[in-house]
C-alpha cells in the first residue's frame, strides 16, 4: 500500500470520526448528514461507473 493510500484512509477515518461526533452532539443534525452522505456516495458510485 503506498503512502498516499494509508494518508487517505487516515484522513477519511478522522473524518468519518468528526461526523460521528457532530451527529452525537446535535442529533437533529443526523438525518440532512446522513443525506448528504448518501448524496456524495451516490454521485461518486455515478462518477466511476461513467470512467
């Protein structure tokens, strides 16, 4: 695995890490994050199938 993956999994992780808290924290939040999330999963499934 080269440096650059294990730099992005590290990011994404802390990410991940980050909206977990603020989604603890502020509950009402948690369904436009999961939303949001969804959305950007969405577009990047689309994204790589159209390569």
């Amino acid at each position: 695995m080269s440096v650059l993956a294990v730099v992005w999994v590290l990011v994404v992780g802390l990410v991940v890490v980050q909206v977990a808290q603020v989604m603890h924290r502020y509950p009402e939040w948690a369904v436009p994050i999961a939303g949001a999330i969804a959305a950007a999963g969405l577009l990047v499934a689309v994204l790589t199938a159209t390569q």
